[in-house]
C-alpha cells in the first residue's frame, strides 16, 4: 500500500467533515486534488466557469445550509479571483473555505516568475478571512483541514484560506486525521447573563435587535421565546432576516431602514443585540445613536465587536442560543413590558416615506405572493433589491441573501446556484439589475450543464441606475458613463441552453415564476422597469 498524496489527504478530509459539494475550475497545479475527486463518489464537484463564480456559489451554498461552502482552485491568478467572493464572505461572517495550490515550495517566495506565481499569495488572504495558512508539509493538509472546521464550528464564521504548494499536493505522506471534534461555540457566562436579565427586568420599552449570529446558532425559537416574554419589538440586521418570521406582530423592521427603526430605537431604554456587530452599513443609515439614559446590552459570539459600534454596558460573550436560553431561563415568568405605545409602533413600521411608489410596492408584493413562504431569494445590487432589503417579508432564516457586507455586484447568479445545489428542495430565484448580471451572466451555463431549475429575474432599466440616481443629486443633474449597451437577455438565455421570456409587467410574473420553477433547468426572467434607490 503506497501513502496517500496530498491532493487524496484534501478529499478524504473534505469527506471525512460531511462535506458533499466542492466549487472550483481545475489547474495544471491542483490536479492531484482533482484526480483525487475523480476516484471517489461521496463529493460532488460544481465545474464553475469563473473562479469568482465558484467562490460565490460556495458563499451562496453556506448561507442556504448553515455549513461551509468549500472552493477549488490553483495557484496565481486562479486563487486571487476569489477575493473579492472572501471579502464578501469576511463581512458577512460566511464560512467560506478556499484550498488554493500554489507554486512549488522551493520557489515560494523568491519572485523568479515561475508559472502562475504571485508572490507571498497567502498574504493576499490575510485581510478577508479568519485565518489563512500557508502549509509546508504534505502532512499537514489533515490538520489544517481539520481546523477550518474546528473553528467554523466554535467561533465567529468566516472564510479560511489554505495555500498548498502543488509539490505538496503531488507528493505521498503517511498523515494522521485528528479525532472527530466534538467541540462546540463556548456558552454565556452565568452572571453576565444574570446582570443583563435584571436590567431587563426593569426595562420599560424593550428593544432586541437580532443578527446572523442567531441565524447561526440556530436560536429562532429562543429569541423568539425571549421577545415574547419581554413584549420587545425586534429589529433585524439584513443577515439577521428570517429569525423572527416577520409575519409576527412583534417583529418592527430593519435595522438600516431609518424611517420605521429609528423612532423605536431612539425611544427604547433598553437595548438587547444579540449576534450582530452592529455594522457601520446599517447604522450610518439610521442618523441616531443610543444616548443618555439608554441601556445597550451585546451579546456574541466575538468579544471583539462589542463595544466596537456603542459602549454596552453589559457584555455577554457566547453563543446566542445559548444565551437567549438563559436569558429566558433568567427572566422567568412575567408581564411584558407595557412601556411601549403599540398603534405608534405599527404606524412607524408601516412608515416606507415617499419614495417607495406604488410600482415598487407592487413589484415586491407580487413577487412575495409568486413564491412559496420557504422560497430562497438571492439578491444582487439593483434599484428593486436595494428596496426588498427593508421591505420584502422574509419568513424564514437562510431564505433571504444578500451581499451587504461588500455591496458587490454579480453576487445573485452564482449565490444562487449554489443555494439551490444546497437545498435542492426549495424554490430558488436570483434577483438582478442589467448591470450585475453581465458582471456573472457566464455562470448561466453552470446552472444549465447541472440542470437547475432556477429564476433568473434581471430588472432591465438599460444604465447602473442607482449611480445615475446618484450622480444627478451630488452635480446638479449631470449623470454619464452609466448608460449599459445590453444584449437580447431572453435570447442570452437561449443561446446559454436555458429558458428566456420577457415579461410584460409586473403582473406576468406569478404566472412565468410558477412555469420557471416547473421546468427542469433555469429561466431568465426579463423585467422592465426603472426603480430608483430608496435612500433619501
């Protein structure tokens, strides 16, 4: 029996994790990887057509399934178009994992201009992922694995980023698999979570904003437990949608729409955030910081983003299930708070402003009434998404993605390639501008060579609206360099092998989404309609 070569060590490890779906391209440095996942059967393999594409199908794959979305690929150029996908990934606290080769590893480092070679590559890394390795030994694929795991499993998720020298991948080494982990996110800490539960108890106007983090946990029923008892509206982060089905009557808005969230935000004594680092995006939105007499409490996972946005005054660091869990247990039985004007809070919730037009209103209820209430939707940047962001009802966590930690365009075609290969019971629709989708429009032919029966619906208004929208409120009206040149998308669709239709409004697309999500392979819905941005 000969010992394995590292590309094997990568696939039975990958295996060995319960991995079942790996995104990527060949290159002539990682084909003991490939050859290695050509001899086996448990992993499938998702041929991208970019390796951006592979990175963001793995971002869409993690965000659908709550576990890693792993990506493929070789040295150089290959690996360093993956970055922009991790810097997505990074802020969206994704667990992305990239096993990238790289040159020989005598040649590391030295800048001779071997093939491919971009020198120190792992440093490229560094700034988008949690942690990023450069490995020296064959024997070490098996571990380093092993840890990505490991702290995707215990800590705040995000993307990692191995680098593999391909002699390293070449080579045969006996190797030892670590155990199997039975670590798990570490819990709250009894007393913090009893400082924070008798501030709660006194609190008069409650307020929970929930992030990711619970999403993560898997802690729905818990914060919803705990926003019963307190009587609290709950304001969501983007990726924090979904945690609480926002059909619920104490669910109030988004965290970044300022006009439904800022009255109740500025009016709570106390605030409870839970899973979220309560990012810059959302808050520069809002124009309001907690103040004097308001209590913030922050739970999470990460010691290092509380206090990062506001000091909070009382810290809880753990998992947010089981933090909320205590925090219930804590409280015990009681009144909900009765602090709160309740007609006020619906009216505030309601409060969309001007801007949002009976179209826009009636795009977006239509669209919501097209699909099932477990239905994934997967948004790219464009006038009609940048609404959905406040104002389209999500009922269920992991149903509702979006980039809005990078605001990078071309997200919505691959992310949803790889929701779907992820949940393949679902109905999955892509939602895009003209503009973001040429930015992936090659990764059509992936959903069609893997017979996914997935919408594609591109809003056409023929320009990068919302920087024209833009460039006429900051110069007076002036706007250019904006304006796109399109091709025929329902013939695009066609000539890619998939299904094209243009719609002739709004009210065709109940009918259209329901023969798309019938069909045995994707469509690309044509919308036309010029949407501009909400922001005021």
């Amino acid at each position: 029996m000969t010992a394995p070569t590292g590309g094997e060590w990568v696939i039975r490890s990958l295996e060995r994790e319960g991995v079942r779906h790996v995104f990527g391209i060949p290159g002539v440095h990682n084909l003991a990887v490939y050859d290695a996942l050509l001899r086996q059967s448990a992993i499938t393999h998702v041929l991208a057509r970019h390796e951006q594409g592979a990175a963001f199908m793995a971002d869409g794959y993690a965000r659908a399934s709550g576990t890693p979305g792993v990506v493929v690929v070789t040295s150089g150029p290959a690996a360093t178009n993956t970055l922009t996908p991790l810097a997505e990934s990074y802020s969206g606290s994704v667990p992305v994992f990239v096993v990238m080769s790289d040159i020989a590893s005598a040649l590391v480092g030295r800048d001779l201009g071997a093939l491919h070679e971009v020198p120190n590559q792992i440093d490229c890394f560094r700034p988008v992922t949690r942690w990023a390795e450069a490995l020296t030994e064959t024997a070490a694929i098996p571990t380093s694995l092993a840890a990505a795991f490991e702290l995707a499993r215990t800590g705040r998720p995000g993307p990692v980023a191995l680098s593999i020298p391909n002699d390293l991948l070449f080579a045969r080494a006996e190797a030892t698999a670590p155990p199997p982990s039975t670590a798990r996110r570490p819990p709250c800490h009894v007393a913090d979570v009893e400082t924070a539960a008798r501030r709660l108890r006194v609190a008069t106007r409650p307020l929970v904003i929930t992030g990711g983090g619970v999403v993560a946990a898997g802690a729905e029923r818990e914060l919803a437990a705990l926003a019963r008892r307190l009587g609290a509206p709950v304001v969501s982060t983007v990726g924090g949608r979904g945690a609480l089905d926002e059909r619920d009557p104490l669910w109030h808005s988004v965290l970044p729409d300022r006009r439904a969230t800022a009255g109740a935000l500025g009016r709570a004594d106390v605030v409870l955030a839970v899973g979220t680092k309560l990012g810059h995006r959302s808050l520069e939105k809002l124009g309001v910081t907690l103040g004097a007499g308001q209590t913030l409490i922050h739970l999470d996972l990460d010691p290092a983003v509380i206090g990062r946005a506001f000091k909070a005054e009382v810290a809880v660091v753990g998992d947010a299930r089981d933090g909320l869990a205590r925090l219930v247990q804590a409280l015990g039985p009681g009144p909900a708070a009765t602090g709160w004007d309740r007609a006020w809070l619906a009216e505030s919730r309601k409060d969309a402003g001007p801007r949002f037009t009976p179209e826009v209103a009636a795009a977006i209820a239509t669209l919501r009434r097209a699909l099932p209430d477990d239905a994934i939707v997967v948004n790219d940047q464009t006038g009609l998404t940048y609404w959905m962001e406040y104002r389209f009802p999500v009922y269920a966590p992991r149903t509702f993605l979006y980039p809005t930690g990078s605001a990078v365009l071309g997200y919505a075609v691959p992310a949803a390639i790889g929701a779907k290969l992820a949940r393949p019971e679902r109905a999955v629709v892509a939602v895009a501008g003209d503009g973001g989708f040429m930015f992936s429009v090659a990764e059509l032919a992936t959903a069609v060579k893997y017979h996914l029966p997935i919408v594609f619906l591109v809003v056409n208004d023929e320009r990068y609206g919302a920087i024209k929208y833009l460039q006429q409120r900051m110069y007076e009206g002036r706007w250019g360099e904006a304006d796109l040149s399109n091709p025929d998308f329902p013939a695009l669709a066609r000539a890619f092998g998939a299904r094209g239709e243009r719609l002739a409004g709004i009210d065709a697309l109940p009918d259209a989404i329901g023969r798309a999500l019938a069909g045995d392979g994707p469509t690309l819905l044509e919308l036309r309609m010029t949407i501009e941005p909400p922001w005021e």
